[in-house]
C-alpha cells in the first residue's frame, strides 16, 4: 500500500463523512482502512484532534457507545 499524506486522509476523511452522513468511530475508521488511509496517531486521537481544529464535529453517543463524528454544512 502507497504511504498517503496526512492532509490526503483529512480530505478524505471530510469527503467521507459529507458522503454518509455521522458516523461512529470505527465506522469512520473502516472507511478510511477500505479506502487505502490510517490516522496516524489512532483514530480517536487523530479525530479528536480535527475536532478542535474545528475540521469535524464530534460527540459521545450513549446509544451508539462511542463517539460520532460529523461535518458541519
């Protein structure tokens, strides 16, 4: 597998959540695995980083036990 950029993965990863709507941390992560794209640093930790650079929203969701991530329109 080719090495992809972290701004690749960003874009990806905002391209991804625009396509399917919020998604569950590991939802967002198989996308991304299917896609050919790894956070670099673990998926909660890298979208828990874009979420306060204000690049996806996320929360924690009791009904889906984990946290969801989205993007604003």
């Amino acid at each position: 597998m080719n090495e992809v950029s972290e701004e690749e993965t960003i874009r990806e990863i905002i391209s991804t959540l625009r396509a399917k709507g919020p998604l569950t941390t590991r939802e967002l992560e198989e996308e991304l695995r299917g896609k050919g794209h790894r956070c670099p640093d673990g998926a909660v930790r890298f979208f828990n980083k874009l979420r306060i650079r204000g690049v996806i929203s996320g929360k924690v969701s009791f009904e889906k036990r984990g946290w969801i991530w989205w993007v604003e329109s």
